[in-house]
C-alpha cells in the first residue's frame, strides 16, 4: 500500500482519517454528482465502508481514478495487470483540483514523424500526468503530417524528406544522416487520435504553421511559395526563408485546409503558428509587394498579419477561436497567444516560455548529455517555473520539439521525468519545494513511470543507450 504523500501531483488537500481499507477486488467507487466542485476537481473519500468519488464533470471523475491508481502502487500502471489482491487503501479525504485549466504539452511531430501508437501513448502518459491539452504540431518546413484529401501532394510529397541533419561536429557543420524519414496521419488516424484523447478529458489543438515554416506545403504546391521554384522538404532545421507568398490563390489554399482541419479536429482552438517568419523574399518581390499595396498595406512585412488576420477571420467564420506564437505580431484581440518570447498584453495567453518549459533543451552539463540544443533546463528548473500572474493565463503548456528526437524512445528521455515536473506546477498549489518533490518523485513515481514502460532520463546521469558511441554525426555539444 502507498500512502497519500506519494501522489504527484501534489493533491490540495489531504484529511488521513487513519486505518486501511482492503478489499479482495480492485476498488470500484460510488460516484455521486457535486456541482460544488471546481471544474476538473473531486472529492475521493476512503473509508472502512469502502471508496466514494463525487466531482462536478466528468474530468474530475477521470482524475480520481488516476489518483486512486497512484494509491494501488505501481503495478496499476502495468499494461497487463498481473496483480492479484488483495487491494489495500489507506482510509482519508482527498479534495483535489487543477491550478489552471490549459495544462498543455506540445509534441513536434513534423520534424519527426511518430507513429499513431506513440501518439496514442504520449497521451496516456499525459492522462497519467493531468495533462488535458494536447499541442499537435503537424506542419513544419520538414514534413507535413496531416492528409487533406483537395490536396493529395501536401502528404505524398510533403511528408516525406531525403534526410536529416544529426547532431552538430565539432567543425560547426551538421552530419546528414542520409537516411529517408517521412510518414503522415490519414483523416482516420487523426479521428483515432482525436477520440482517443478525448475518452482522457485530452484536447487535441492542431497547428498548421504559416507563413513560415512552410517549406514542405512548397514542395508539395511550389506556387505557394514566393518563387515558385520547386523546393525540397527541408532537411535541416532553423530558421528558413522560404516562406509562404501571400495573394489570393494561398489565402484560398490555407481557408480550404483549415476548413478540413476543423472537420477533423473538434477543438475550439486551432493554432496557425505565425513563429519564425524572415521576410527577405518578400522584400524583394515585385509580386509581394503590389498585393501589399493592393491591400492597403504601408510595408510588405505587413503581409504576415495580415495573412494570419485572413485566416484568423475563416477560423472565427467556421465557429472557431485562433491561437498563434507570439512572434506573429499584432492579431485580433480573440486570438490565444502561445506566448514562448514574451506575453503581450489584450489576449488569452499560454504560457510556453523557451527559457522554462522546453523540453527539447539539455537536462544537464554531463559531457555525454545526448541532446545537442543549447540551453541546460535542469529537472529542478523545470520545477521551480512559476507562470505569472494575470486573468489573461488560460494556463501553460510545455515542448517537446522533436529535431533531435527521431523516434519516441528519444521522446521519452527528453519529456521524463522533467514532463512530471511540469504537470505538477500546473495542477498544484504555488507552494512547492523541490527537495520533497525529488523524493516523492524517486521513491514513488519513477516506479511508475517504470510500470509504463517509460524510458526516462535517470536522475543520476544521462542512460548509456543515448550516447552510445559510433553513430555517425552524434555529438555531444553545440
Ligand atoms: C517556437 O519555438 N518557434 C514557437
């Protein structure tokens, strides 16, 4: 039997009653309706009489089932329950519920594809963490992951990419691996997932990135882009300046897309992006700037808002709110902010800053740490984060940018057990110390993640199969 201070996250408030119960089958609560309860909270009672649930929704319900699986002990959270009774509870209150209502987490899987089974992992091990926003990020300049049925070349020929840059060598030039990589959801797989999410009280928000970010929609349609040059599916990574031409026939291609997207995909939100976006081909585009001119626009720079503006407005036509990084520039007031540089005021705002809560970013300065990207974020970093303090917070959302993470083994040893840190800051209370968390964390839930088959980063070091020698371009410093 565990005892209550091994759950994680930390519960609001705990009233041990004293004494166990035990049961010979696993518990199966009376569940009773209390709109008193905050949204997504509940109230777990144990006693000798056996175990009540009551919350005001159906999250709450969820998230009192994934407490009262901490109280079994690990062996819950196995695949196949080889356990047998008798089941032992320690008698007590829990009343729990969430700091913030976007507890959100961004997986990267245009850099590199993950297949759905990994998708429909990365999820229960969301739903294990409270973790109710799921980012998908499904189009970058190396691949584009979603099928759109009008336009059949964005996933035969955007989803897939020669090759990939590896690591960085010590000459400051990257290693190619050589290696074809590709892959893309069909509008089935995405209902799946949606679906999937949905029965973990997960939304699913879709990102189609523009107008940057776009060269594998250019390769698929090369009049997308400025030149209209053809162009490969980006093999490397960084900043681009194949950007999006804007006029009529790309406004009317992205309303198409994002008319599709929401047929598949039932979020309120629907981030277009609107990050990392170099103008220079703009600039020197006679093309560019007679439609900036036309459009009553004083600088050819103007296109981007005013692009990300067009599509703000489809997506609000089809009943729908827009979400964009904060780098887009100035957008109409309902747009939600995906704020990773800063937080500008007069929106909904999630908080995802790159110097707290990227995932992507070293967890340590050991010499063989396997992930080449520059910032150290340490698991104490991860939890000492504090979001600011506005109305305008719907909540906070971590990244897991996946260019150095080709397969989801690597997904797990960059998001674990920082990711557990972040669900923690979400859901708790502001009071946090690190030194307890460490300990709950490796006694009771590093078990858990073990259960699950989690191949996190070991607390004492980087895991010897992430830096084995000898794979070509592997480095392990910038
Ligand atoms: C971002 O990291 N480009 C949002």
């Amino acid at each position: 039997m565990t005892s209550f201070d091994t759950l994680l996250p930390r519960p609001v408030r705990v009233t041990p009653t004293g004494g166990t119960l035990v049961l010979d089958e696993p518990p199966s609560p009376v569940i009773s309706s209390d709109s008193s309860l905050p949204a997504e909270g509940f109230r777990l009672t144990i006693s000798p009489a056996g175990v009540e649930v009551a919350a005001s929704d159906p999250a709450g319900f969820f998230y009192a089932r994934q407490t009262l699986r901490q109280l079994l002990g690990p062996w819950a959270f196995r695949a196949v329950d080889l356990h047998s009774g008798p089941y032992a509870l320690p008698c007590g209150v829990i009343e729990d519920w969430p700091r913030y209502s976007w507890r959100g987490c961004l997986l990267d899987v245009a850099r590199h594809f993950m297949p759905k089974a990994a998708v429909l992992r990365f999820l229960d091990l969301m739903a294990v963490h409270r973790l109710n926003v799921l980012h998908f990020h499904l189009t970058d300049d190396q691949g584009w992951r979603i099928e759109v049925p009008a336009f059949p070349r964005l996933t035969t020929v955007g989803a897939w990419r020669a090759g990939s840059w590896v690591g960085r060598p010590p000459d400051g030039t990257p290693g190619h691996d050589g290696r074809p990589h590709g892959g893309y959801y069909t509008v089935d797989d995405l209902r799946e997932i949606v679906a999937y999410a949905a029965e973990r009280h997960i939304t699913v928000v879709p990102e189609i990135d523009v107008p940057g970010h776009s060269q594998a929609a250019i390769a698929a349609y090369p009049w997308l882009g400025v030149t209209g040059q053809p162009l490969e599916v980006l093999t490397r990574w960084g900043i681009n300046d194949n950007i999006l031409a804007v006029n009529d026939l790309t406004v009317d291609f992205y309303r198409q897309v994002l008319t599709h997207v929401v047929s598949v995909f039932p979020s309120q939100v629907i981030c277009i992006g609107g990050d990392e976006v170099p103008t220079t081909q703009w600039t020197t585009d006679p093309a560019s700037s007679a439609y900036a001119a036309s459009r009553g626009l004083s600088q050819v720079d103007d296109l981007r808002g005013w692009f990300l503006g067009q599509l703000v407005t489809h997506l609000e036509s089809l009943g729908r709110r827009a979400m964009a990084w904060d780098d887009a520039g100035p957008l109409p007031p309902n747009t939600v902010i995906g704020a990773w540089l800063s937080t500008p005021a007069g929106h909904d705002l999630v908080l995802c800053p790159e110097e707290h809560v990227y995932l992507d970013h070293r967890q340590s300065d050991h010499p063989d740490e396997p992930i080449p990207v520059g910032y150290l974020r340490t698991l104490e970093d991860m939890y000492a984060y504090e979001p600011i303090e506005s109305p305008r917070v719907l909540g906070a959302q971590a990244q897991v940018w996946t260019e150095h993470l080709d397969n989801p083994r690597r997904v797990d040893y960059a998001a674990f057990p920082r990711l557990a840190a972040f669900a923690e800051v979400v859901w708790s209370q502001k009071n946090r110390d690190y030194e307890e968390f460490e300990s709950r964390l490796t006694r009771h839930h590093l078990p858990r993640l073990d259960a699950l088959g989690v191949e996190y980063r070991p607390l004492t070091g980087p895991h010897p199969w992430q830096t084995r020698p000898g794979v070509p371009g592997r480095v392990r410093h910038l």
